[in-house]
C-alpha cells in the first residue's frame, strides 16, 4: 500500500459509531502492518551489545511502527477524546482505553448483548411499516449485537422475518 503512495486518513471517531470505527480502524492498521503492534503490545526489547547494521535496522523499524500506530489511533479521533489517551504510552492502551471507555467493561457489553437479543425476540412487524422497513429495524439489531463480537445465525434472521410477519404476506 505505501509502495503507490496513496495514504487514506484514519476513520474519524467523535463518541458516537464506536463499533464501526473499531472496524475500519482495525482494517486500517492491518493495511500499515501495524495490527499486530496494537493487537499484542510486546515490549520491544533493548539492542544487545554490537549489535549488526541489520539488528539496529530492525530494532529502529519496529519502534517506529509503535509510533506510527499511535499517531494513527490519535489522529483518529476528535481532540475532545484524544485527552482520554493521550497519556497512554502505547498504542494497546490507547486501543484499550478507547475500548473500556466506549464499550464498558466485560459486565457491561454482556448486558448489552442481553439487551440486544431481548430487543430482537420481541421486534413484531407493525401493520403500517413496510417489510424493508422491518426488515432493516432487524438487521439494526443484529449489527449491533454483531459489533459487540457475538455471533449471530443467519438462519435465525431468517426465522424472526417469516415467523414474525403478519397474515396477509
């Protein structure tokens, strides 16, 4: 990618559509090669004594990929949520502040998700909507229970949509 010198901006973050930005910026560090440095947050070890113009080489490249991620996830969101993890000194607990900060703990994205799947058993189709209507109400639903990391059987979806609609379709 940075071979066509084409470099697209990092997808913007302001509080709201968190999920989705989680997304985008996951694909967006992979594209950099850089996943790997937010996702494991491995201390990057000093350089032994003489070491080769190769190992300096490596060792340079590998601390600049951590800043490089961070300056990605910075740039990322508005300044407003940039105080919440400017003190961060990697790009794993920058990733992991912004995580806590909008999802909430694992306790909290675990009533999410019961909240989220209560909504979608009881979604009936209104008499005055349309069927694309409905059927997007639906997949709102399981976008969002999707974008907390759940699974979600498209048989299922499927299911909700015949067994839900009213008698005359």
């Amino acid at each position: 990618m940075s071979s066509s010198g084409f470099s697209p901006a990092p997808p913007p973050v302001n509080g709201e559509g968190y999920h989705i930005w989680v997304v985008k910026m996951k694909t967006y560090l992979q594209a950099f090669d850089l996943w790997e440095v937010v996702n494991a947050d491995v201390e990057l070890p000093p350089l032994r004594a003489n070491p080769t113009v190769a190992h300096i080489r490596q060792h340079s490249d590998d601390r600049a990929k951590r800043y490089k991620a961070m300056s990605y996830i910075q740039n990322s969101v508005s300044d407003l949520i940039f105080t919440m993890v400017m003190a961060c000194e990697t790009p794993k607990q920058a990733w992991d502040k912004l995580k806590e900060e909008f999802q909430g703990n694992e306790k909290i994205r675990h009533q999410q998700l019961l909240n989220l799947r209560r909504d979608f058993e009881n979604l009936k189709m209104n008499e005055s909507k349309t069927i694309k209507q409905y059927s997007d109400r639906i997949m709102a639903v399981v976008n969002s229970i999707k974008l907390l990391g759940d699974q979600f059987n498209e048989a299922r979806i499927v299911e909700k949509v015949i067994s839900t609609l009213p008698e005359r379709y």
